[in-house]
C-alpha cells in the first residue's frame, strides 16, 4: 500500500473579511503608559480598497518583548470592504514579539558564524530559523535575508497566507471606476 502526497492546506480568512496590519512609527512605552487613552493616527484611507471612511472598531491586547505588561492595539474597519486593519508599531512583524531587528540579527549570526545568539532562547532563534528556511521554499532555494527584507517579506513567518509587510500608500489607481458611454450602432 503506497501513501499519496496530500496538497498542503493553506489557511483562507473568513469570506468578505480582511484582516491587515497597519505599521505605525509610535512609542511603546507611551502605549504602554496611556493604555487605550493613546491617540493612534488615524490611516487616511483603507489599505485594501483605498476607502476614506475608516471606524473606529475597538482594541486587541498584544505582548511584545521588553514591555512588562500586554499592549491595547488600535483597530480600524473600512465599512466599504469589511477589512479590518490592526495597528502595529513598525518595529515588530506581525505574529512576532520580538523586534524585527533581533530577529534578523539572530538569522544573520547563524548564517555566518553557524551559531545562536547567546543573550535569546536557542529554541526561539530554531523557531525564526525554521520559518526563514518555509520562506527561503516558498520563495526558491538560496534566497537570502537581505532580498526578502527588500521584497517587504517577513523572513521568519511560518505562515503561508500572510507573509507580506504591507505599508500604507497611496493608491496605484483611480479608487472610483470610470464607464464611458455605450454608443448604440
């Protein structure tokens, strides 16, 4: 009796709902003070649809490295597209508690020197170290930090839905269809 290989499962959201991470450049320790009274900027628009009407849609409680005590995060909902986007501060990959500095300083350290970084877990570094390499697949062999850094990639995600850092642009279109008229023959 042989066993088949089964196509992988990759993971689907809930039909009509997106979920994003909005990046933002704040201080977690005045997030950290001022709980949910922290006045999050507000995105000018979603980054799904590029809509301009965002709700407010209440708040998550997250943990992060160095931080004593979880962190409320900001959520906004587009009533256009139903997205719901959590904000973030830039320095952390979503899925993470540690900084994304460490992380990369911890895959930099195993690439070169072939060895953990002494002052973090090794079976933490394992986990960033396994995800690189599910990245490095999904991505083609030999691809090295520095290029999925630059491809706005999360390196050591383990995800195979939601491994791109999306950042808030402006729209590469026109957020409104144009039709022009059907002229009858």
């Amino acid at each position: 009796m042989t066993a088949e290989l089964e196509a992988p499962v990759i993971p689907t959201t809930i039909p009509g709902v997106t979920t994003l991470i909005v990046y933002l450049s704040v201080d977690c320790s005045k997030i950290s003070s001022a709980g949910k009274a922290f006045r999050w900027p507000r995105p000018s628009q979603c980054p799904n649809c590029w809509g301009l009407r965002l709700w407010g849609h209440g708040y998550v409680s997250r943990y992060f490295d160095g931080q004593p005590k979880m962190l409320w995060m900001k959520r906004w909902r587009c009533p256009e597209c139903a997205a719901v986007h959590t904000s973030r501060p830039i320095e952390y990959w979503r899925g993470f508690w540690a900084q994304a500095a460490t992380i990369y300083a911890s895959l930099r350290e195993r690439i070169e020197n072939r060895r953990w970084l002494q002052e973090l877990s090794r079976q933490r570094q394992e986990y960033w170290w396994k995800g690189f390499g599910i990245t490095q697949f999904v991505r083609g062999a030999h691809v090295d930090v520095e290029s999925l850094l630059n491809s706005h990639l999360i390196v050591a995600t383990h995800s195979l839905h939601y491994r791109e850092i999306r950042y808030v642009e402006e729209p590469p279109h026109r957020i409104f269809a144009f039709t022009p008229p059907v002229r009858a023959p």
